[in-house]
C-alpha cells in the first residue's frame, strides 16, 4: 500500500471499485440533490423518478371528476341541455322576436316576406289554414271549389304576398271568399298569406290553373 506524498495525508492512492456509467448518473445526481434515475432504459434513454407537481395532479383528478358529472347530468339523468338544444331554443326565440316584429310593422311585401322566411309563423299559419280554408282550397291548397293556390296562374293580382293579403284579408265575396279579416286576427291573416306563399310553385295535383298564369 502507498500512501500520498502530501505531509500530513494519509489517504490510499489504491484505485477503489469502477462505477457503471448507471451509478456514475445516480451518485452525480444524488450528489446534485436532484431527482434519482431510474434502473431501466430504453433504446439508450434513461429516466429521472420525477413525480408530476401537486397541482397537476389535482387538476387531472378535478377534471376526472367533472367529466363523470358531466357525463351523468347530460346522458344519464337529462336534465342538461345539450348544445344542439341550446341552439335551437336560440334559433327559435331569435326567429319570434322576428315574427312579431314583422307583425308590427305595416303590411308590405318585405314584412309578409319576413313571415314566409318564419318556419314558427309559416306553421301556424299553416294550423290556421287546415282549420279555416281545406274546405274550398283542399288540404295541400290543390284547390276544390276555389282555385289551386300551388300553381303560377292567379284569378287576383299576380300573386305576390301583398296580392295575396288582400284578397285573404278583404275577401271576394261574389266568388264566395270570405273576408276573413274580419273573422281572424291581424296577425293571424298575416301568418295564413305566409303559408299560402309557401305553397306557390308545388303544383300539387288538384285543380286546373284559373286566371293569368304569371311567369
């Protein structure tokens, strides 16, 4: 045994044991305080034991629970309203405020055109026509003792909305059209002449065309 050469040392010069390159990393690290390295590699690559921080972890369990609670409000007990729904509810509140501001304006061909581009009043006023005007017009409007309203041929006006309106709201009495503004409420008139502007163009199969076919 040797010993160094300094005065006062008495440390041995023999070399002690070689150290993995593994063991090198983990007593560097170890010496660093750093996180330890792991005993396994792959394809070369070594891997620190470094936990996720806390707050990760919480907010990866904190989501993990919404999403089961999202999950049971929405496909389990319903009461959620889904965003398709959300839509359409929008849509439709969106479309009545339209409607009824249509409806309070005065009667022109924009505000009728307004109600025809309404599905919610086109319907109702469809309800109204099956109530008030199958009888004589049949129930797709393909006409039985009055005329086919599907087809392009008009016996008044030339079928614009405003046409339509007047003949609906005034009635024609000589021809048995009842002036049905007088029975209907503004509003319901108007919902009825966006129902029957609908149907121009079907020509669903009734009646021959009456009056001036208009192109």
């Amino acid at each position: 045994m040797t010993t160094s050469s300094i005065p006062g040392a008495n440390v041995s010069s023999r070399p002690g044991p070689q150290e993995s390159p593994a063991q090198s990393e983990r007593s560097a690290a170890a010496r660093s305080g750093s996180d330890e390295l792991l005993d396994h590699a792959y394809d070369g690559i070594r891997e620190y034991d470094n936990p996720l921080p806390r707050w990760w972890v919480w907010a990866f369990w904190a989501s993990f629970v919404f999403a089961i609670g999202y999950f049971f409000h929405f496909h389990i007990s319903h009461n959620g309203v889904s965003v398709h729904d959300a839509y359409e509810a929008d849509v439709a509140e969106a479309r009545a405020i339209s409607a009824k501001r249509a409806l309070a304006e005065p009667v022109t061909e924009d505000s009728l055109g307004k109600l025809l581009n309404n599905p919610a009043a086109t319907a109702e006023g469809g309800i109204i026509f099956q109530t008030r005007c199958t009888p004589c017009h049949g129930d797709h409007a393909q006409g039985i003792i009055g005329p086919n309203l599907t087809d392009n041929a008009w016996i008044h006006g030339k079928g614009t909305l405003s046409d339509i309106y007047a003949v609906v709201n005034e009635g024609v009495l000589d021809k048995g059209m009842p002036a049905w503004g007088k029975q209907l409420a503004p509003a319901e008139v108007r919902k009825v002449v966006a129902f029957v502007g609908t149907q121009r163009g079907k020509n669903a199969a009734g009646k021959s065309a009456e009056g001036t076919v208009v192109e």
